[in-house]
C-alpha cells in the first residue's frame, strides 16, 4: 500500500484516499491468459498498478464498489464535486493548490483507461454519478445490485433474538452498525445528534469497528455487541425493531439489504445509493437527505405503523425479489454473453 504521499500532504483529513501507484501486474498471471473477462471489483490498497489496464486487450466488467475508479484518489466524494470536471484543491487531501496529487491521478487514470471498460454500478445513485464524472461518463455504464446472501440473512424469532442478545423486552431496539462506524461517509456524527434529539423510550444497539469508550462517552446508555459474524448478525438485525443508516453517501447498502431480509424496516436518506432499496412508507422511510428531524420522524413512523407486520413482510419481499444471488447472477451472464459476442 503506498501511503508515501501523505508525506506532503501532511495537513490531509482522516479520510480514506487511495493513490492506485503500486499493485501486481496480474496479465503475466497464467489465470489471465485462460480468461474470457476480466471483472475488477475493488482494486486498492496496491492490489494493482493502473497503469496496467491498458495493457489488457479482452473486454473488462468494473464493478463500482465505491467512487474511486472516477476519482482523483478518495472513495467517496462527500461535499466535493469536483469529479464532475477535474480534480485539484482536494480537500480530502488538505490541499488548496489547483494542481495537486488528485490532478496528477485523475489524468492518469484517464490516460491509461482501456476504452473497452464496461462500468457495472450497484445502485442507481452510484451509476449516476459515473455519468456525470469527467472519467466514466463516455465508457458504457450499467446497473446491477450487489446481491444477498438469503441462506444468511433470514427472519429469527424476534423474541429470541431479544433474549440471545439480552435486549429489552419492553422498549424497542434501534440499531445501527458498520464494518467501521466512525468513516466519514457512515454518517456517524449524524447519528449522535440523531440520538441525543430522540425523546421517545428506545434501547439503542450498535454493531461493527469502533472504540466502545468512544461510543459510550457520546451516548450513555448504549448496547455496543462488537464485529458480528453472519450467525449473529441476523440474530441482531431480527431483534432490532428498526434499523437507521445515516450515512451521507453509500454505493448500495449492505446492512440496509441484510437488515430488511431478516424483517426489519430501515431509514436512511434519500440521496444514496440505500435509497434504491426502500419505498418510501411500504418496507421502510427515506429522510430528506441530512435533516436530523426527518430521520427521527421516520423512527417514528416505522416503531408506530399500525401494521407492523405488514412493513416487515414488504420488507422480506424487495430483498427477495431484487437482490437474491440467482437473479444478481443471471444479470451478469446477461451482460458477460453481449460481450462475448
């Protein structure tokens, strides 16, 4: 992983930024010579060198599982829009200058992109976005879901989810959760608020990376049950009685998916790529995007729904119709077939 250039860039915020300089050349690899395709997901952290693609002449199916292939280093670009047009005073760099590091990538990236890139977005929201970037908006884009593992994420009895946990019987469980809670585009800091506006009785549960001292000093009071395997992932998504991703961008949603498989309604903004997977008021709420007091009201809305199990029900049923392994899978031989041909 090559992080050299943090040392100009000293002032550089704690957020992730990938240069994309160093990786394995994988077409001297004896896989790459029997391929038909070559699929690229995520490529960072000096998985490869970019300067490599050019050199592959057989079509490429890119994955977006975040908005690094289109930008001048970060993976989400947050208030900066200047992926649209050119990189340069990157602010997740800590950089003012015009022509920086994030320049110098994108043009590089731009300069060793194969035309024959077929870009596979797994939202809506995240295709849009490579439509509108200066890098991708003239390859091929198209759009398919990340897909869910239905033999893992499932519906548990609710109450026993409860007592394996040792949650509350009598209040209702909000959960939130993340492979890291504390990155900026999680929207962590917007849950705190969130949470300490939040006047109704409800017992608040968090899952994922984080400093548990940290949590509890910003929120007292809260349950924190750590990384969870699948096993207890689904137990916990089954004992929640909602779920809220406050997250300020988010290429698809993965605990939103994983959480309305197991019956549990979500909330999250309406301007990301979760926003695909919720209708509005039938399995979950979308809040105007980063209005703390929509967020709450959506709480609401999902912990008063007079039909409870009709909301958990829709909520099964879009992740099985839409996102089941079969139906991602046929999608992409679908795709793989017209390029073949």
């Amino acid at each position: 992983m090559d992080n050299s250039y943090k040392l100009f860039y000293e002032d550089q915020p704690d957020i992730k930024f990938s240069p994309g300089l160093t990786g394995y050349n994988f077409i001297k690899n004896e896989l790459y010579r029997q391929a038909d395709i070559i699929h690229l997901h995520w490529v960072c952290n000096g998985f490869i060198d970019i300067k490599n693609l050019a050199q592959i002449k057989k079509p490429i199916v890119w994955t977006l599982r975040d908005m690094w292939p289109m930008t001048g280093g970060c993976h989400y670009s947050l208030e900066c829009e200047r992926f649209i047009d050119s990189c340069g005073g990157c602010p997740h760099l800590g950089s003012t200058h015009e022509s920086d590091l994030s320049t110098y990538l994108q043009k590089r990236k731009k300069r060793h992109y194969p035309e024959h890139i077929t870009f596979v977005g797994i939202s809506e929201w995240i295709s849009k976005q490579a439509k509108k970037s200066r890098l991708l908006r003239d390859f091929r884009i198209e759009t398919i879901s990340n897909n869910i593992d239905l033999k893992s994420f499932f519906p548990v009895d609710r109450s026993e989810a409860k007592q394996h946990l040792s949650l509350s019987e009598d209040k209702p469980v909000l959960l939130f959760g993340a492979q890291y809670l504390n990155s900026a585009y999680k929207g962590y800091d917007i849950l705190i608020d969130i949470l300490k506006k939040i006047k109704f009785d409800v017992e608040i549960v968090f899952f994922g990376r984080h400093n548990p001292i940290e949590l509890k000093k910003n929120q007292p009071g809260i349950r924190y049950l750590g990384f969870l395997e699948s096993d207890e992932l689904r137990k916990a998504y089954s004992a929640a009685d909602v779920y809220i991703s406050p997250s300020r961008m988010e290429a698809f949603g993965k605990t939103v998916a994983e959480s309305m498989a197991c019956g549990t309604p979500v909330v999250c903004f309406d301007k990301t790529g979760s926003s695909d997977i919720i209708d509005h008021k039938i399995n979950g709420y979308l809040a105007i995007s980063y209005q703390i007091d929509d967020m709450i009201k959506g709480v609401q809305y999902v912990l008063n729904k007079q039909n409870k199990k009709s909301i958990r029900e829709e909520a099964i049923k879009k992740v099985e119709q839409n996102y089941g392994a079969d139906t991602i899978t046929k999608k992409y031989l679908e795709l793989y077939q017209q390029l073949l041909q």
